[in-house]
C-alpha cells in the first residue's frame, strides 16, 4: 500500500478532532491539547550498533528538549530516550554528529553525548549557564560548544573523557549569541559572537586566554560568522560584508585576505534546524515529519523512496495566547511547531492548521480577527467565515491574509490593539535581533495602508509594550526597557505616553513609576479611566485628562504576578461591565468603581498565557493546554 505523503498528512491535520474536555473542579476545566505534536531541534542521518540506517531526532514541546528520539528507517520502529539531566525548560539550539558517529549537544547548562551504537546518553556535563548556539569538532575529535548569553566555551575529548568549561571569554552588557565557533588545525578557537555589536574572540586553549579581535569602532550589528576550512585555518569577516572584508585566522594570528572563496571543512554541525541527511549505507533522508509521523528514506542510486511511520511521545506545543474569535470559537497560535488552533466549546472539538510564524498577538475586530507575529514583526487578517488557506507573503487568496511586517523596527510583537474605530490597528513590540527601540505599526483597514513609526519619532530606546484607545483620537502606550534579542538595555525606566493617532506625535509622556520596567498591559475602563500593571505587579488606574495615577496598589503579596506572555491579555471583560485580573495563580475580580480586586478563584494550574471571555467563562492558557473558568454569577 502507497504511504501518503508528508502535505496529505499535513492536510488531515487540519481537520476537526474531538477534545474530551475534563472538569478539574471548582469551576475549572481543562480542554486539552492545541497542538499535541513535538518540534525537532536537531535531526540526523547515522546507523546503530547493527549497522542499521537510523535516525536521531531532538524532541521539543512546551516543557523544552525532553528527549532524543532514534527510528529504524526501515520498519519505522522508535525508542525514546529522555533527557538525563535538569534541562529547566531549554531546549538544544545547536547540535554535532561527530567523525566517531556520536551525538553531541549543549543545554540546560549541561553538554551531552548519546552513542547510538550503544542506544544510550553515555556522558552528560553540568557547566556554567546555558546553551550552546554553535559546536564544531577539532581535528584530535574535541569537541567544542560555545554558549548563550555570556560566550561560554567548553571543550570535550571522548578519547581520555576529559571535560573542560572554559568559562566566559567574551564580556557584553547584552545577551551574547555566538552563533560560530572555529578550530584550526593548531588548536586555536575562533568565536564568531552577535548581535547588539558583532566581535570575533580568539581563545588560545594552552593558556587559557582570550582576546577580541574587532576593536570597539570596528564593530557593527549582526554576526560575523567564523568557519574551518580544508587548509587547516580558520576564515571570517565582519557581519554584513562577504564580498571583500575577509580575514584569514591562524594560531591566534589575523591577516586581510579582502575577497575569498570559503572552501569549509565538513562538520555534521548547525543550530537548531539542524537536518543531516547522508546516512553511512549511502542511502538519504528525504524526509522526517514529526508533525505527521512519518520518514522517508530514498536511495540515490535507484532513486526509489521508502516511508515508514514512527510514534514518540509529546505533551504538545507550547499555546502562545487565545482570544475569542467572530465565529465563537477560541483561537491562537501555538510555538514549536508554529500552529494555528481553534477550539469550539459547543462542540468540544478543535481545528488545528499550519500558521505562518508565531502568533504572538490575537484580537478581535468586527467579524474578521487578527494575528500579529514573530518573526519579523508580521500583520494577517483572518475571515472565520471562509475556508482555512495557509498564508504566503503576498499571495492573494490567502485565509489568513498577509497585510504587512515591520522588520527591524518590530519583530516580536507584545501588543494587537484592534481599535473601537473599526478600521484601524496597532501593532506593537521589541525590534529585530541586537536592535534597541521598537515602533509602532498602524494599518487602516479601509485604505489597506500602513504608517510605520521607529522608536526615534516615538520615545527613543523605548519598545511600547501595551496600547489602549481614548477619546478624541488619542492613544495611550505603555513601553519596555527591554531590547530585541540580543540587544542592548539603553534606556532605565519605562514610560506612559499619549499619542495623537492623526498627527503620530506625542502629546504627554513620563516615567510614571519610578524605576518601572514594562508596563504589562492596559484596558480601558470607565469614565475615561485606564486600567494598568506595571511590572506584572503594580495595579494601578491612569486619567488620561488628568495625565496621572488616581489610585494604585501592590499586588505582589496578596495576589503574586500577573500572567505574562509576548502577548500578555491580562484583563479581561465580558462586555457587560465586569471586568477581571488573570494572575498566575487564578482569576480575579476588579470592580470598576472602588478598584478593589477580589480572588475569586485560585486556580488548580498555573495561569500562562492570557485570554478572554466566551460565553460565561474565561479561557487561559497554560503550556500546551487550553483551560477555562466557570464565572459563579453566570452558573
């Protein structure tokens, strides 16, 4: 019988299953799985102890890297073995299939080897903090890792076992991503490190010392990548510049070579989309689905194709945030694998699709709903009354549709304002990789037109967090000190600012908080008033006429953190004049004229991701699963 392929498969993921949702008590409910499949991290073509073709697939889901998983290619058979040491919820961004056939990988702060000879991990090392962003092999068979954020660099011989952490060889005030590491045929290593300032580190292993090679004026965003090449020297060039900026390392020595043509040395290594295909037999791997189960394998002389189905375990993608959609369902999108979900509560059931990117941010306007993403700061328009059509940038025909992204100036979005005007929207967030300050994005509806402002004509070095409307064409944002990936804190304090949606300038802005780092989220309330938090704990209400805080209060001891996500929805309300506060340990009631908070329900499981109102419940999310609470004055 003909095995269907990997887009059939993917098709029948589309469709409509059954949730079995379960009652946890006291009004909770559990709904299930948006995404019940895994992410790889890392796949690789080797053989087994037997000499069968085999391979090894990093497994992640919403707990991070839990597990290697090893199929037989050829009857599809599948052993798991789980991570052998606190992994705390990282997962491998870098792996390397060594000359020997071995499987190395660092995360978690901790380096791994897994012999599939032997069909198990065979050494695993604490080391300082975290995870490797690239690895390569030396010519002796070290292998060697450097890691986020602070450019650690460990080393491991597997001939005398000797394992050595290195420590940090790179001083930043910004998380490091050293995202190339290099061994010439001396021994040296060569980091290549981004992004806020992109700098080439060479580490001498005799004497334990290191040394930039990019002086401070020199420097530039991005990442200079480093590689060996068959000649036995290491080559690079600063961040942007592979036509003529090359330079030739060797023992620790740096020459101007100008242009180059890279002649790299093969290492089975790469970061987390790591996909090496040649299995030892000579025959390829055409294809490994962990979304669909399935392998194919082909063999290159015949160029005939095998596939076999395998089976692992998984508690599903990790749910980013859900709202309530026209179509009276409950959709979001899901991270690692980027999916799209539906979830119908009249019918318990869910419809789950191929997402394009990571939706960070969902909202409601009229009957069309909206998702803003990562990466590179993306805007889709989703009609529910039509037919799911996977979304391609600009292709017409699509459902969602792509509108528009923003990249540098947004890349991660942490705000989806669909505004009471019903025509515009207002996404907002941090910028692209090693950037500081992200803008504003405003789409008109009507138009199809789109305003793009930087952090420079907003608040400089600021990213704006959360968004609320006023009256009169007015705009209320709340920002963060934080920097895109990678990028560099600038600025102390976060802001409240006012914005003029006509002219896109700022009427009234202020570190309303001393020492505040984000403002969490906004919703506006009555009377002109504004709901905020500030730092996941500090409730507090705004006048936006008065341009000041009419009340606040800390909410750490009694209620502990709010819930957070890239895309927080913290507040709810049902449209009715009620309004409630998700913290992370339940559900709370605000009452919009005292302001006072009431607990009105601890929840069984941590609260994550937040969400909205829907038919007498609130939905949440956490990890991979969809919950909701019953509000008792609805029973």
């Amino acid at each position: 019988m003909k095995m269907p392929t990997l887009s059939l498969i993917a098709l029948a993921l589309a469709l409509q299953a059954s949730a079995a949702t379960k009652e946890l008590g006291g009004g909770f409910r559990d709904h299930g799985v948006a995404t019940p499949v895994s992410n790889h991290r890392g796949i690789v073509a080797t053989a087994d102890g037997d000499g069968r073709d085999a391979v090894l697939v990093w497994l992640y889901d919403c707990r991070g890297g839990y597990a290697l998983l090893m199929v037989d290619a050829e009857t599809g058979k599948s052993q798991q073995f789980p991570t052998p040491y606190p992994w705390g919820g990282d997962g491998p961004f870098a792996s390397i299939l060594s000359r020997a056939g071995k499987y190395y990988t660092h995360f978690g702060s901790h380096f791994s080897e897994f012999d599939p000879a032997r069909r198990a991990f065979t050494f695993w090392q604490r080391t300082k903090p975290q995870m490797a962003m690239s690895m390569t092999e030396a010519d002796d068979g070290t292998l060697w890792s450097a890691s986020y954020p602070n450019s650690g660099l460990v080393s491991f011989n597997p001939q005398t076992r000797q394992f050595k952490d290195h420590g940090y060889i790179n001083k930043e005030n910004w998380a490091q991503y050293p995202r190339s590491v290099a061994v010439d045929d001396a021994g040296w290593v060569y980091v290549g490190i981004g992004s806020a300032a992109g700098q080439i580190v060479i580490y001498d292993p005799q004497t334990a010392t290191a040394k930039p090679f990019f002086a401070a004026k020199e420097r530039v965003k991005g990442y200079p990548p480093v590689y060996r090449e068959t000649d036995g020297k290491v080559y690079g060039h600063a961040p942007g510049n592979p036509t003529d900026g090359w330079f030739e390392f060797y023992k620790g020595e740096a020459r101007k070579i100008g242009k180059h043509q890279p002649k790299p040395k093969t290492i089975i290594t790469g970061s987390q989309g790591l996909v090496h295909r040649e299995f030892p037999s000579g025959r390829r791997l055409k294809g490994c689905g962990t979304l669909e189960h399935i392998l194919i394998v082909e063999d290159p002389k015949t160029r005939k194709s095998k596939t076999v189905t395998f089976d692992y375990t998984s508690e599903g993608a990790h749910v980013m945030g859900v709202a309530a959609a026209p179509n009276s369902t409950l959709c979001g999108g899901t991270a690692f694998p980027m999916r799209f979900f539906s979830f119908n509560p009249k019918t318990d059931s869910w419809i789950n699709c191929e997402a394009y990117g990571q939706f960070n941010t969902v909202a409601r306007q009229g009957e069309r709903f909206f998702f803003g993403g990562y990466g590179h700061g993306f805007l889709l328009e989703w009609n529910p009354s039509q037919p799911w059509v996977d979304s391609k940038k600009g292709k017409p025909g699509c459902n969602p549709l792509f509108l528009t992204d923003c990249h540098p100036t947004i890349n991660r979005p942490h705000a989806l304002l669909a505004h009471p005007d019903g025509r515009t929207l207002v996404l907002a967030g941090t910028p692209g990789y090693g950037y500081t300050g992200g803008g504003l994005l405003f789409w008109d509806r009507e138009t199809r037109q789109s305003v793009l402002l930087t952090h420079e004509q907003i608040l400089p070095e600021h990213s704006t967090m959360s968004l609320a409307a006023l009256p009169n064409g007015k705009l209320l944002g709340g920002t963060t000190t934080s920097a895109g990936t990678g990028g560099e804190r600038k600025t102390t304090e976060a802001q409240l600012y006012i914005m003029d949606m006509t002219t896109k300038k700022l009427d009234w802005h202020a570190a309303v908080f001393p020492g505040a780092q984000g403002y969490t989220d906004l919703r506006p309330g009555p009377n002109g008033l504004v709901f905020g938090v500030a730092d996941q704990k500090r409730f507090f209400v705004f006048d936006p006429a008065a341009r000041k805080v009419v009340h606040e209060q800390d909410l750490a001891a009694e209620f502990g953190p709010t819930t957070s996500q890239q895309g927080p929805r913290v507040f709810v309300t049902d449209g009715k004049g009620r309004y409630y506060v998700l913290f992370q340990k339940g559900i709370a009631q605000l009452d919009p004229a005292t302001f006072k908070i009431t607990m009105l329900a601890k929840s069984p499981i941590h609260v994550g991701g937040g969400g909205d109102y829907l038919d007498g419940r609130i939905y949440f999310a956490n990890g991979s699963h969809l919950y909701s609470y019953t509000l008792a004055a609805e029973h």
